[in-house]
C-alpha cells in the first residue's frame, strides 16, 4: 500500500507542475498580448492624431463615412495620406475636394464587366 500511495503522490506532484506551467505561460502569453494591444492602441491614436493635422473637418467626415462602407479602402488612404503630409507631397490641410480627387485616383479606372448570352 505505501507503495502504491508513493507512486499516486509522485503523480500528483507532477500535474501540479505541469499545472503551475501552463498557468505560467498563460500568464506570459496574456502580458504579451496586453502588451500588443497597448502597442495598437498606442499607434492607432498617434494615426488619428496625425490625421487630425492632415484633414480638415470636412474630410475627416468624409473619411468616417467612407469606413463604414469600405474600412480596407479608408486604411490605405489613411497611411497614403500620412506619408504624402510626411514627404511635404500635398498641401496641408487636406481638403475634402482633395480628398475626393486622392480617392479617385486610388480606385483608378473600374473594370466593366458584359456578358454575352449565347
């Protein structure tokens, strides 16, 4: 029996350590994933800071409206805008005709699409 109560108290005390690992690297993994938010978070609010310098009020609504159709559209604008106001490329404030001409000029030329029926 004391045998058997051996073995079964080594085996407890090795979940327990495995228990205290894994508890261990969810805690690593946890501060690393707070760590990355405050890092998104942190450059998301200097980007609108930025845009806030870059865009009149006019263009920063046309901006907001424009993400909720087309939010993949609005980030290349966003880092297109910084970096053209960075490289002193574009007058600052941007305003909303501007705006709309940058857009234009990144939707470029649409593709039509016929069909024929046979």
């Amino acid at each position: 029996m004391s045998e058997l109560d051996d073995i079964r108290r080594r085996r407890m005390e090795q979940l327990r350590q495995q228990q205290m690992q894994m508890q261990q690297q969810q805690g690593m993994d946890y501060q690393q994933m707070q760590q990355e938010e405050q890092m998104r978070q942190q450059y998301e609010e200097q980007k609108k800071q930025a845009l806030r310098q870059i865009l009149t009020p006019e263009a920063r609504q046309r901006l907001a409206n424009l993400r909720l159709t087309k939010p993949e559209h609005v980030n290349a604008l966003e880092m297109q805008l910084i970096q053209l106001a960075e490289a002193r490329q574009i007058q600052i404030p941007v305003s909303d005709a501007t705006l709309k001409q940058i857009l234009r000029q990144m939707t470029g030329q649409k593709r039509e699409i016929h069909i024929t029926r046979k």
